[in-house]
C-alpha cells in the first residue's frame, strides 16, 4: 500500500502550545504560538515540546533499539492486531487518535491502518522512542512530553486515547477527549512472562493491578468493558535478551547479566504473553 505523508499541520492540529495554551502555527521547520513560543521539528520528524532534560525514566536509546527489534520479529503482532480491531468500533474512521506514552509507534500505526482516514499524534517522553513513532505511519506524528504533566492537546480535540503499558494521567485523558471518545489502556496479566520472571529478574505483575487501574482512573471514567488477550511465545536468545532489555527490568538487569542468564535458559523457550484491554468512557 502507497501512502502521501500527512502535511504537519494536520498532524499536529490537536496539539497547542505547551507553555500559554495557545494555537500552534507551522512555520518552516517549527511551530509557533501567537506569543513567539517556538517548537522544532526535529530532523527525525518529531516535534520537541520537552524543554531542558527529559524524563528520569524515559527509554533509552538501547531500551528502544530493543523494543523496535522485538516488536520487529512479530511477537504482539497478536496485540497490534487487537487494539486496531478495538478502535474501529470506538473511533470515527476520520478521527483524531492520540498515543499517549507511544513508544516506537508500531500500536498507533496499527490502529491507524484500521482508521483509514484518522491522523494520530503520540507523545512519549524519550527522544528516541519519538523519532521512531515520527516515521511509524504516514498519518502519525511523534512529540516529546512527559505525561504526568498537563497535555499539550486542546481541551475535547481527541476522539480515542491509547494508553499501552503507560503513565495514565487521567484527569488529562478526560479533559481531551471529545464526547463520546473513549480510553483504551493496555496493562500486563497476572501471567505476563511467568515463566520467565524468576530467571531473568523480571518484575512481577501484581494481581491486583486491574482492580488499581480502575479505582485510578473512576473519577474521570466509567469502565465499559476488559478483555484478556493470552499467546504463548517461542523466544530464541536474542528475543528473551531483547524483551528483557526493552522494558522497566532493563535498569535494573545490565546487558551483561541479561546475557548471562539467557544462556542459562533452554532454547528456545515457551513464554506466555498476557494482557487485558479495557476500554473506559468519560463520565
């Protein structure tokens, strides 16, 4: 399939400017409020809102090299899959879809193949993760933000929020989206990578995380419905060292442990993977 790059304005027309609020204008290779406030495009295509240093717990350069080579070998193609089906009975096909915490942009652009005629903004705080998603799909753009603080997205602008393993900022996702849009977050399962866990020092999943997501998100949203989403994986070497290193474990497990303890394993290996979808509406 073929595909014209959507012009940046477009874009980036639900975004305004992160320090007055105002309107955001393109201006050759920056966006301009009408206070002079100035945000580049970056020369991977992102936009950059973050001023000064970004985010303690922003992916890394590596973390993201690792992600975009796991999700490169298919293995949630099977989640890709599922929030495209879930966002075309939740979205208009020319809605605006927004990412938040879009990682390298492979979910978003999933969802906006199944949305034919929708344009999706995401925002990540690391530059890295937002120079992938800036060239995931022709109609969706990257910028830099971190999500715990106010969104720079105008006020009911957004018709669906994707939220994927992801900070949830739920006072900002209502405030966003438009009515009748809804929220659609990803967390793991209980049995997210059991069997893998204890080996490779990954961080468990606690069972009472759906419960917690719902009591955080209440004020804002009512729960209309959650879906569990189970595969098993075959993982070589390199796929365990990758899945490792692309997640919240990899500042706790150095590279040369991980590959340690992955030669310890028997390949390849049978891994679960385990999610539940919920899709929430603003109250």
């Amino acid at each position: 399939m073929t595909y014209t790059r959507t012009d940046p304005g477009r874009l980036f027309a639900a975004l305004v400017c992160p320090v007055c609020g105002g309107d955001l204008a393109l201006s050759g290779r920056s966006f301009l409020c009408p206070d002079r406030h100035t945000f580049d495009l970056a020369r991977h295509g992102y936009l950059s809102l973050l001023s000064g240093r970004s985010a303690a717990s922003a992916d890394t350069a590596a973390m993201v090299q690792a992600r975009t080579a796991f999700l490169d070998a298919g293995h949630y193609d099977h989640l890709a899959r599922a929030l495209a089906t879930a966002a075309t009975s939740l979205c208009p096909t020319d809605g605006t879809v927004l990412d938040a915490g879009v990682g390298t942009g492979s979910y978003l652009a999933a969802v906006l193949d199944a949305l034919p005629d929708a344009v999706g903004v995401g925002l990540d705080a690391s530059k890295y993760a937002a120079r992938w998603a800036a060239r995931a799909h022709p109609r969706g753009g990257a910028a830099t933000w971190d999500l715990w603080r106010p969104l720079p997205v105008r006020t009911a602008a957004v018709d669906l929020v994707l939220n994927v393993f992801a900070p949830r900022n739920g006072a900002e996702f209502r405030r966003v989206l438009r009515p009748g849009g809804a929220l659609l977050v990803v967390t793991p399962g209980p049995e997210h990578l059991a069997e893998l866990r204890d080996r490779m020092g990954l961080l468990s999943v606690d069972a009472a995380k759906e419960e917690r997501l719902h009591r955080s998100l209440a004020e804002w949203f009512a729960a209309e419905r959650s879906d569990s989403l189970d595969a098993a994986l075959t993982l070589g070497a390199d796929d365990v060292e990758h899945l490792v290193s692309m997640g919240p474990s990899a500042w706790h497990v150095g590279s040369e442990e991980v590959r340690r303890r992955t030669a310890e394993l028997e390949l390849p290996v049978r891994v679960t993977a385990s999610f539940q979808l919920s899709v929430y509406r603003p109250r």
